[in-house]
C-alpha cells in the first residue's frame, strides 16, 4: 500500500506538468510528514550523506569536456575523418554520421551533445549532397543516442552512484555493446542507402585519408585517455573526468583555436546551467531512495518475485517492458535514479550481474531518446533538421527497430556486455 501511495502521488505531480526533479522532493516530504514518524532530521542527514559521493564529481566534469569539445571544433574534424574512411560506400555521409556519433560520443559522454555537435554539420551536408532530409535526420537522431551507451557515459556515471557500481567496469562493458550497435546502425543506413541508390563521395586517397586524421587526433586521444588512464590506475573515474575537461579546453583554444578566451565564460555558464539541473535531480532522487529503502519497498518486490519463482529471464523481460514505458513520461536521467535504487536489489537477489543490468539500463535509456512523446534527441534533431515530430518519428523507425533488437540481444546476451571487463581483469 505504501508503494501505490507513493507511486500515485508522483505520478500525480508529473501529470500537472510539474518537473520531474520536484515532484520527487514534494512526494518525499509530503509522505514523510503525513504517512510515517521517521525523524525529519534523517532526512536531512541522507540528503547530504546521499550527495557527499566522490564520483559524482565525474558528472559536471564530463558535461564541461563534452561542452568544449562541441563547441571547439572537434565534432567537425571527426566527420572528415570518418567521410575520408567510408564517404565512397553507398550512403557514405550517412556511414560518416555514424561513425562520428559514435566517436564523439566516445569523448563527450552525451547524447544530446552528439547530436547537436555531429548533427548541425552532418545534416546540412546530407541535404546539400543529394540525399533525403528525412534519412539524415533518421541517422543522426538514432546514432547520436550512443553517448548513454560508450563511455565515458554520463548515465553510466549515475547508475555507478546511484547503485555503489563500479564506474570504470561500467565504462569498459560499454565498449563492445556499443560497437555492436554502431555496427547495426551503420548496417541499416548501408541497405537504405545501397536500396535507393543514395550517392556517394570520391575515394579519399591515403594521403587525404592521413592528413584527415593528423587534424582529428587530438580528439581521438581523449578516448584512449579516459578509458586507459583508468585501467592504467593512473587516474579514478572523477580524476579522469578532471582531466578531460582540461585537455578538451587546452584543445579547443590553444590547438583547434576554434574558441577564444573570451568564449569560456559562456561554456562554463552552459556546463554549470546542465550539471546544476542533473545534480538537483540526484538530490531529490536520493531522497526518494531513502523513502523506498525506509518502507521496505525494493525488499518486499524482491521477495514477491522470488515467492513467485520469477526466472532471471522473465524479470529481465518485465523490467525492459517497465523501463520502456517510463521512457514515455521521462528523460532518461530521471528514470535511471528512480527506477536504479528499486529494480537493482532485485537484479542481484536473482542473480543477475549489475553491470550487465547497467548496460541494460542504458540501452532502454537510448531507446527512449529516439521517440516521443519525450524523447530528448528527437526535439533537438528536429531543430536542426527543421522537421516535425510526427514526420521525425516515421523517419527514425528502421533504426529504432534496430535498437530495440538489438535491446533484446544485449539482455538476453550478458558475455557481450561483460566479456571486456573479464578479459581484462577488472572483474
């Protein structure tokens, strides 16, 4: 009973249009003062506590790379890059938008930054070359969800925090889900293109092919040294994050010079506006795991679905269902710190591996960026592409299929997720 009246009143403020991150907090104090005797000063004492967490330094740090990295220039660069590799393959600047996605969000860690880095000079170009502003926004709206998946994954980051998981395992099971499903999009933008004989670019030669990634590089190493300064142990998670976030400034001013000194005051008022809006969902969303933890909620579901002899594979089912629909009604940020603290200790009690479920998170999460009613990455992508949303929704579905089979091959494939970090060591 105490679930359904927290449940119901959550969903209640939501549904008034109040922000998510608020309705948290209301929901909390107004069962706690109402429903139960615990100490008001508990609350205060697990509200700081809850937030005094050293990774959760990682967070500002990576939005403020990410931040500097699609303004520097960078985003640019790697699209030539990727265009000199598979430009002349049918479809080529779709292929190219893809593997750019892919690689920036491999140093950026978001979503939304990967579309709009890779995006506002992808699609022009696509639309200016030939091809259907509908495909372009198709690729770039889908691909672009791969910064929730490739490290250094902000998502990753919170899940990490808000379930005590490892943050560099979390980083490293990323790697081959997201090449599996870059691989996949790529595929299906491949077959569109080669269907409907989209055009393709000249044949870079080696030497253009070269100088392209001579210009990207400094990009590109950011990757190699987030990912190998962790398991390198020269840095932890949150130092690494530090780091990015110096050299993505030091390249973005001093190499690319595509930012001036006088730009950085404006970068880091947008860095601190996105980090101060997350860490004020994490806040509240603590303070609702507190809730749940003090009336037993997570423990009696757990002992529920063992009663009922709930397989690993049925729960794993019903939780892709739940995370899907919640996709629905949240961003993806929300949903991770609400839905992590109560689905987690289930997973663990039936034997489920929380990295692997990590990475299940994750990729419903990337789902539900690509369709509305808010998907986050559907909006921005129809900014730039200067579409609708109805008419963006019909264009991403090939590749949205895509993703959510390729949701069904990672929950129900754990090696793909854990055979990096094994392999490795790390666990």
């Amino acid at each position: 009973m105490s679930g359904v009246i927290i449940f119901g009143l959550l969903i209640a403020l939501m549904l008034t249009g109040m922000p998510i991150s608020i309705a948290l907090g209301l929901t909390v104090l107004t069962f706690l003062f109402t429903l139960t005797q615990v100490p008001i000063e508990s609350v205060a004492l697990k509200l700081f506590t809850g937030i005094e967490n050293f990774s959760i330094m990682a967070i500002p740090f990576f939005i403020l790379a990410g931040n500097f990295l699609a303004q520097g220039g960078v985003a640019r660069r790697m699209i030539a890059f990727t265009t000199s590799l598979v430009g002349h393959w049918p479809g080529g600047l779709g292929l190219a938008g893809v593997v750019a996605c892919a690689l920036f969000a491999a140093v950026s860690g978001s979503s939304v930054a990967t579309v709009v880095a890779i995006g506002s000079i992808a699609l022009p170009a696509m639309v200016a070359e030939g091809y259907p502003r509908r495909f372009g926004a198709g690729i770039i709206t889908t691909s672009g969800a791969l910064g929730i998946l490739v490290p250094p994954s902000i998502i990753l980051v919170l899940y990490g925090v808000s379930t005590n998981s490892s943050i560099g395992n979390l980083f490293l099971a990323g790697v081959m889900p997201g090449i599996v499903l870059s691989l996949l999009l790529g595929a299906v933008t491949f077959l569109i293109a080669r269907k409907n004989g989209y055009p393709r670019m000249p044949k870079a030669t080696w030497g253009e092919r070269f100088r392209a990634f001579r210009e990207s590089v400094w990009g590109l190493f950011l990757v190699v040294m987030v990912i190998g300064g962790i398991y390198a142990g020269i840095f932890t998670p949150t130092e690494a994050a530090a780091t990015a976030a110096v050299y993505a400034f030091v390249i973005a001013v001093f190499v690319y010079r595509d930012l001036t000194l006088s730009d950085v005051p404006r970068v880091l008022l947008a860095s601190a506006n996105m980090s101060a809006m997350l860490l004020y969902i994490i806040t509240n969303a603590v303070l609702f795991s507190f809730l749940m933890t003090s009336e037993n909620i997570p423990q009696a579901m757990a002992a529920w679905l063992i009663a009922k002899n709930f397989s690993p594979l049925v729960f794993l089912l019903v939780v892709n269902i739940i995370l899907l629909v919640a996709g629905n009604v949240m961003e993806p940020s929300s949903i991770l710190l609400i839905m992590a603290p109560i689905l987690f200790p289930i997973a663990v009690k039936l034997g489920i591996d929380p990295i692997h479920f990590g990475i299940i998170m994750a990729v419903n999460m990337e789902v539900g960026l690509c369709h509305p009613p808010v998907g986050l990455n559907l909006y921005v992508a129809s900014g730039i592409a200067h579409m609708g949303i109805s008419e963006l929704t019909v264009a991403v579905l090939p590749w949205l299929l895509t993703m959510l089979g390729f949701l069904i091959l990672v929950t129900y494939w754990p090696a793909l997720s854990l055979w990096l970090p094994r392999a490795l060591g790390a666990m």
